[in-house]
C-alpha cells in the first residue's frame, strides 16, 4: 500500500534534523508512522513471516559465486531481521539487515518496488523489523545483496538504536539494556551462544558417562552445602522461614545414599555477599556425585570435561585470557597447599608444624605476618592460617590449570579425612587465571564425624560467623542410613564461561546481572 502524502513530514530526508531530534522527539515521530501505517490498512506489527534464509546461508550459498554486478535473475530468496543502517537516495535505497546469523545488504529500486517504494522512505526507521523478498546480485563493489521485489513491515520500532560511534560506551547501562547491547553488538551474542553450548555439552558428556540430572530444591529450610550467608524468605501458607539454596550438595548426596551412582545438577545458586568482577549474587553451577569413586577420580573427570569443552568451544586447548594464553594441555599441575605456600614463604614450612603444639599457631602467625598476610590474628587454628596464606600469596598467580590438593580440615567440613595426613581432608580446588574454577571432596561418609564438624560449623555460626552452617539433622540422619565412598565435583559455570569467551567480568557472561535501581530513570 502506498503512503499517504501526509506522512511525508515523517520521512527521513535530512539526516541532521534526525541527529537534532531528542530521543523523546524521535519515539512520537515514530509513533506517528505507527498511526500514519495504519490509516491505510498496513500492519506495523505482523503475525508472522516466512523466511527462506538467514544471512549466513546466503553468504555460504554464493561463496565463490557472482561476479561484482551480476544478478542471479532465477533466485526467490525472503530474508528477515532488523534495519541497522539505512541510506536513501532519492529512487534507491540501500539497508543493512541484521539476523541472528549475521548482516546482509538490501537494495531497494523505485523502479522495481513502484508504489511500495514509498513506504520504505516514510515508514522505516533503524532498529524497525523488516522481511525481503527479492533476487540475489552482487554489488559494482562486490557486497552480496537481496535485491527487493517486496517488502513488509514486521515490527516497527519506537525507540531507535544507540548511536553507532557514541552509543552504548557505559558498561552499567550495557548490563541494564542487554537487549540493546546484544542488538549492537554481536561479540556479546556470540558470548551467549558459547555459553549456551557450554553447558548443553557438560550436560551432553556427563549424560554419555552415565550420570542422571535430578533437580533439587531451590528452597530449603536450612542453608548447607557450602559457606556462605543465604538469602531469607518466608512461605506465607506454611508459615516456614526459609532460604534460598547456596549448593546442591545435600540433596544430591541423599540421591547417592537412595540408590544412585551417578547423579549431577546444573542449576542457579543464591548467596547473600558482596559483588565484583568474579562474583555475582545468583550464579550457575554444576555439582555432580559418584558413588565408589574418589578425589583423584574427580581431578581427571574435571580435566576430561574442561578439555573436551574448550575443544569445541575454541577450538583448541590453548586460548587467551586477556594478557594471557592458558593451556588447556593434559595433564594440569596438581600440588599440594602446603607446597604451594612454601614457594611464597621458603623459610617456613607449615607440613613441619606438630598440630598438638599450641606453638605452632603461634609461629604459623608470626610467619603470615611476615609474608604480609592479612586477619592472621583472627585464626584460631595452623589450618586456617594456611589457608589464609594461600588465599593472599599464592591464588592469584595461578594462570594456567591447577589442582592444589590436600586442604586443612577446618575450611573443608564435608570432605574425608586424609588418609595419611593429619589436619588435612582429602580435596581439591581447581584455579586458572587466579580464580577458582572447580571444588572437590572425597565425601565425608562418617556421620558421627560430620556431626562433630556440624557442631564446630554451628559454634563459628553462634559466634557471628553469617557464613557458617548450622547442624543438619535432615542429612545427618540420611547419612547414618550409610552413604557409598563418593567423589563429588563442584564447577561453576559463570568462571568458565569467563575463560572460554575471554570475558573479564562475571556480569558479561551473565544475561541479565543484578544491578542497582536506575535512579536515573533512563
């Protein structure tokens, strides 16, 4: 149908009165086409559209194919996506079309479209919604381009894009707007996409393997599974407080102990703390449990995972990380905390300390406080010491892959006490690029040890530890039921994910992270 003549004053000859334009401005010019479209019967939102190819398809189909010029005369191709930039010379017009797969050049001619032509100078704005139908033909410049026999309105946008050079810069409103920032940048869709392959492909190779995804609940009557201070809630018909789960891990060890050998979860964690570049209130993780098997077990299935995902994914094991390039190359480095933190502190050794001496927290201390470790004082134990240690001296400088084993057993109240090393649980944690990647126990199976550790978590709770965990009776009376030697793996995907996309902030590989009110209202 052809544009009234009224609706000229909507058409977008002079690109500076556009630029002028306040964004408030540009919304009621568009609103006007809206009104205009529809007094003479045009849809500016359709039902539905049939597309016959998507940008990629093109560019693969004509790959070698067209001299510049040339016009595939035979060819009926429909395509369909959004205007992102538009350039009208009087009889002709040339847009940009932007799909899910990738740009492709439109082409419009007065003298092919007749009165339709009209619409696409009055009614199109960038960001609107659009589907072609035409032939194929290379530009004099080579660019391949559908050139339009018809056209039709599919949603027409009301608020334009973000400006090409200056639009979209602020990395909070990016967040805010993900919408936006997928529409005007690809790199972002393209962060999504691996994401989503990574975790469709853990869930692939871990159904191969024999593990069965089995999901637990989101809300617990008691937080567990981890360190950490839980979101609260309220249940208005059971009148219940609750929390939002901070693992998975009870739940799926009450499956091992019913009768499973191999299960696993991949679902959204909620803790209560602080937020950064690594951290984000809600994140995803993936733990999984298998019966008769060990902490060893789980550093080679960790390593099989990972690699076999960064292949696909990347495309090789070696990909950078910012400055970086992190080999993904079996197998990974595996040492233990206490010789990690002797490569920071040579002229001191904490596996030398007597346990039994009240001495050595003193000198475990004293040493910390040397290497310029920070809250020593706050340590009740050699073990926590350690671990402060390794945490401030060596975490960060781990860039490639790395197991460090054997943790102290106060900072680990769920695993299995070393089998040939008091003070130590038989555990790893998994680093690249100086963060934590993956955490794993030989499962505590003793339930009268775990009570013990239960009660020394409670009495850290009491004493204003917000992270500490209460006793669980629910678990501790499923345990006593007898629950097989387990290894369990923890690996959180959002880290992952990070390395994978080369992606320096947590919230960039996060869809919609939590962010502050707007008081901006913008």
């Amino acid at each position: 149908q052809q544009p009234k003549s009224k609706t000229s004053s909507f058409t977008n000859n002079s690109n500076k009165k556009a630029e002028e334009m306040s964004e408030s401005e540009l919304r009621l010019n568009r609103i006007a086409k809206i009104q205009a479209m529809r007094e003479v019967n045009v849809e500016p939102f359709e039902y539905t559209y049939d597309c016959t190819r998507t940008a990629a398809q093109l560019a693969a189909e004509y790959e070698g194919r067209l001299d510049n010029g040339a016009e595939d005369e035979q060819s009926d191709v429909s395509v369909a996506g959004r205007i992102m930039t538009r350039r009208v010379f009087g009889k002709l017009a040339f847009f940009t079309l932007q799909d899910e797969t990738g740009i492709v050049q439109l082409q419009f001619d007065k003298t092919r479209l007749e009165d339709s032509f009209q619409g696409i100078k009055d009614w199109t704005d960038g960001g609107d919604i659009i589907g072609v139908r035409g032939t194929v033909r290379r530009t004099d410049k080579g660019e391949l381009t559908v050139y339009a026999k018809e056209w039709k309105m599919l949603t027409k946008s009301i608020l334009p894009l973000p400006d090409k050079y200056h639009g979209l810069q602020d990395i909070t409103k990016r967040y805010r707007n993900r919408h936006v920032d997928m529409i005007v940048n690809p790199s972002v869709r393209e962060t999504f996409r691996k994401r989503a392959k990574i975790t469709s492909m853990m869930r692939r190779l871990l159904d191969e393997d024999g593990f069965l995804e089995i999901e637990t609940p989101v809300l617990h009557t008691q937080s567990g599974g981890a360190e950490a201070k839980p979101f609260e809630t309220y249940h208005n018909t059971m009148d219940m407080d609750l929390t939002l789960r901070i693992a998975t891990e009870l739940h799926l060890k009450r499956l091992i102990i019913g009768g499973f050998d191999k299960v696993y979860e991949i679902g959204r964690i909620f803790r209560n703390e602080g937020i950064s570049t690594r951290h984000n209130p809600e994140f995803t993780s993936i733990e999984l449990y298998q019966a008769y098997a060990e902490n060893d077990d789980m550093m080679n299935l960790t390593e099989r995972l990972i690699c076999a995902i960064a292949e696909e994914v990347c495309g090789g094991l070696v990909v950078p990380y910012g400055e970086e390039m992190v080999s993904f190359e079996r197998p990974w480095r595996r040492v233990t905390m206490h010789d990690v933190v002797k490569e920071e502190i040579p002229d001191f050794d904490f596996a030398a300390l007597d346990l039994n001496d009240p001495e050595s927290l003193t000198k475990a201390k004293a040493a910390a406080r040397t290497a310029g470790v920070p809250d020593v004082d706050k340590a009740k134990s050699v073990g926590e010491v350690l671990n402060l240690c390794f945490e401030e001296l060596c975490e960060p400088k781990l860039i490639q892959p790395t197991f460090v084993i054997d943790y102290p057993v106060e900072v680990s109240p769920l695993a299995k006490p070393h089998r040939s090393k008091p003070g130590l649980v038989e555990r790893f944690e998994m680093f690249i690029v100086g963060r934590e990647h993956a955490n794993s126990f030989s499962e505590l199976t003793d339930p009268v040890d775990q009570r013990k550790r239960f009660e020394a978590q409670a009495e850290k709770k009491a004493a204003g530890d917000e992270e500490a965990c209460d006793v669980d009776e629910e678990f501790l009376q499923a345990l006593e039921q007898g629950m097989p030697p387990t290894g369990g793996l923890g690996i959180g995907i959002d880290r992952l994910v990070m390395v994978l996309t080369n992606s320096p902030s947590i919230r960039d590989v996060i869809a919609f992270p939590l962010l502050r009110p707007d008081t901006d209202g913008k």
